[in-house]
C-alpha cells in the first residue's frame, strides 16, 4: 500500500493555496512598511531641499532622486526574491502538512475495503510521524483481542 508520489505539490489545493495566500499576505506587510518608509523618507529629503530653497535641479535633488530609485530598484527586487521563497516554503510546508493527512485518508479508506487489514506509513519528512505509530498500535490490539 506505499504509494509516495512526489510529483504532486498540491495535494489538497484549496488548504495549500488558503495557507501560501496566508503566508504571502503577512509577508506583504513589512513590504508594504518598507516602501511607504521608503517615499516617506525620501520626501522628506526633498521638503528639506525646498525649505533651504534650493533650485529644483540643484544636485542635491538630482542625487536624492537617484538615491531613491536606486533603493527602490532593491527593494522591488528584495521583494520579488522574498515572495517566491515565501510561496515555495508555504508548498513545501502545506505538503508536509496536507500529505499526511491525504495518507491517512487514503489509508482508513483501504482499511474499510480491506475488512481492517493493513499498516500506516507516513513519508520522510512529513509532520505528524507520531501517528502512524499510534494508529498501527491501536489497529494491532484490535486484532490481538477476541
């Protein structure tokens, strides 16, 4: 009854993509923090300028301007970078969460079909390794008794 096929990363979509919607949406706001500081600093730089009433193509403008879109070039690249490892971890995670889960299912099913004959396994890695254990004990009682 071992059947690890590993090509399938969405194992129970609808959990897997809620929990990577999840993820990426709690990532979103220190990225969001870090753009709205970002404006609002550079802004400030510039009124600073204007307060001193430095002419509008003074250097001073010309490099906070550069300044900034050199930081927001990293920061869009930061957080482009930061979102794929954040969707991967969030698959990787949900499939070690809704794997087992799935297994389990799969398994009980087996069991009803079979008359109660079989033995639980989880994967390498998966969560929830304490079960198999638990339920292939229970299962071998059921049969040592009369």
């Amino acid at each position: 009854m071992k059947n690890n096929n590993r090509k399938v990363y969405l194992i129970n979509p609808a959990f897997q993509l809620r929990a990577i919607a999840w993820m990426m949406g709690i990532s979103l706001a220190p990225i969001t923090i870090f753009f709205a500081a970002h404006y609002y600093f550079f802004w400030k730089l510039r009124v600073l300028g204007q307060e001193i009433q430095l002419e509008p193509g003074h250097i001073y403008f010309r490099f906070i301007e550069g300044q900034s879109q050199q930081l927001l070039l990293i920061f869009l690249a930061c957080s482009f970078l930061a979102m794929i490892l954040v969707a991967i971890l969030g698959l990787t995670l949900s499939h070690k969460i809704a794997g087992p889960i799935h297994r389990l299912k799969i398994f009980f099913i087996h069991l009803r079909e079979s008359g109660g004959k079989g033995k639980l396994s989880f994967r390498k890695g998966d969560y929830f390794v304490e079960l198999p254990e638990i339920i292939n004990s229970y299962l071998e009682s059921r049969e040592n008794s009369p």
